[in-house]
C-alpha cells in the first residue's frame, strides 16, 4: 500500500527543511503531498507565562542562563553544520508538494487542511502539543521524531541528558502521538555514540546533527516499511521526564562530559 503522508510543522526550517529532502530521496512506499505550515508559533496565554515562571523557579535564574546560552548549541551552531535547504523551495519548485500556512497548530483551520489532504498518516516535525482532534485524523494517526532515546529520556533535550547520567549513547525514536507527550507506541529507535569534541557545545551540536541525519533515514525506513513496523510497535514503560538543567545538573553534565571525553576512543 502507497502511503499518502502530510507533514505538520511550526518552522520553515529546523528538523522540517532537514527531514524533507531525505524522505523525498528515499520514498518508495510513500509519497509526501502535502506540507502544513503553524504560522502562530506556541500561543502566549496566561497559562504558557506561569509555566515559564515556573520552570524558571524550579530550576532558577542561573539555570534559566544556561539554558539560553544552550540554545545555541541547538540552533545555530547544528544550522551551520547541516546547512539544511529551504521548506518552501523544497516543496513548491523541486517537489510539487501542497503547501499550506495556517495560523494555529490545533486550529479548525488546521485540521480542515489535514482531512482535505487525504493523508493516511502525517509527521510531526519541531511542533509543541497536538490535540487528539488533530492526530487522529489520518487513518493511521500521527508520528513523532523525538530525538533521544525513550522512554528513558522524555522530553529531554539531546545530548546533555544522557551526558548527566553518564553514558555516551544518543540516539533518535519514532513514535505514535498520543495524549502523554513523548508517550506513544515505539516504531523504531537507534542508539548513536556521542560525538565527543573539544567543547561540551560542540560535542552537543555535532552528536544532534549526526542523530538528525540518522532519524530522517529512520523515519524514511519506517514509512517504507510501515505496516510491518506498525504491527511490531512496542508500548513503552516507565521513563525519565526531564526539561533545561539546573546549574547544579549542568556542572555534572560538563564534568561527565570531560570524563567520557577523556575514556572514550
């Protein structure tokens, strides 16, 4: 059976302009026809602002600093690594792919545009929280790349988690979006070695742009061979939920960074 697959994201660049080209190179079994774009980005509520100082809180004002000099890491330094094509040139002049902008991820608007594209099965690529209105709209639901490995690392940053608990494995997982945030049934998951370079940011942008690269061929094997990886999907079990580190974390992070560093060949 020939999958008709939409992808759903909130960026026209990051994992989307990443993942495309390389799903588009190795489609046999499926065809991508349609691409939606959320033009609102995570709305600003009320609600969204008392997370945020929450978390803030939780993981206090020196933590809030690492994080937003870790963004970098994530952002531009892996931009310039995988120096990724445009989305929209992508779809609209190589591809001929249907491509949608549409104000709010959940939005009638929405999920209008994913029932009229006929997709038995749609990607989520770099999005927040999807309604199950949304996701169960295909046939066969909606994937997720999470890129770690779960469910022992649940909405955790790649990299820097598993340098905390010490080990030296990443790796990327395809899972089913369900109402439990990174708590869907597991298609496929692979483990990758850390990249381990002269800096704790560099060793972060190399090992995330290697386990990029690894997830779209993943993610590509997956809807290449989809009935057989849908019928073996594992439920997961009980896992780690992690978010930006404290100061304290970050110190044990950069000390098991140098100590891997130093032991790894």
């Amino acid at each position: 059976m020939m999958l008709n697959v939409a992808i759903i994201t909130s960026s026209e660049s990051r994992s989307a302009a990443h993942h495309l080209p390389i799903l588009l190179e190795e489609a046999e079994q499926y065809r991508i026809s349609t691409v939606l774009i959320n033009t609102a980005g995570s709305p600003k509520t009320v609600r969204w602002l008392r997370r945020k100082l929450k978390k803030v809180w939780r993981i206090g004002p020196l933590g809030a600093l690492i994080g937003w000099r870790m963004r970098k890491w994530y952002t531009v330094d892996m931009d310039a690594l995988l120096q990724s094509s445009s989305l929209v040139e992508t779809c609209t002049s190589k591809n001929d792919i249907h491509l949608h902008r549409i104000e709010g991820l959940n939005s009638t608007a929405m999920k209008d545009a994913l029932s009229s594209s006929g997709a038995n099965v749609a990607i989520s690529l770099g999005n927040g929280f999807i309604a199950p209105s949304l996701f169960s709209i295909p046939r066969f639901g909606m994937l997720n790349i999470h890129h770690e490995e779960l469910p022992t690392f649940r909405n955790a940053q790649s990299v820097i988690w598993p340098l905390h608990e010490g080990r030296n494995q990443t790796g990327y997982t395809v899972h089913e979006i369900t109402r439990e945030i990174d708590g869907g049934r597991i298609l496929k998951s692979e483990s990758l070695p850390i990249q381990f370079k002269d800096t704790l940011g560099q060793t972060v942008s190399h090992s995330c742009a290697a386990t990029w690269n690894a997830a779209a061929q993943g993610l590509s094997e997956v809807l290449n061979h989809f009935s057989e990886h849908r019928q073996h999907a594992e439920e997961q079990g009980p896992g780690g939920h992690f978010t930006t580190p404290t100061f304290r974390q970050y110190l044990r992070i950069h000390q098991e960074w140098k100590r891997l560093k130093s032991t790894t060949p």
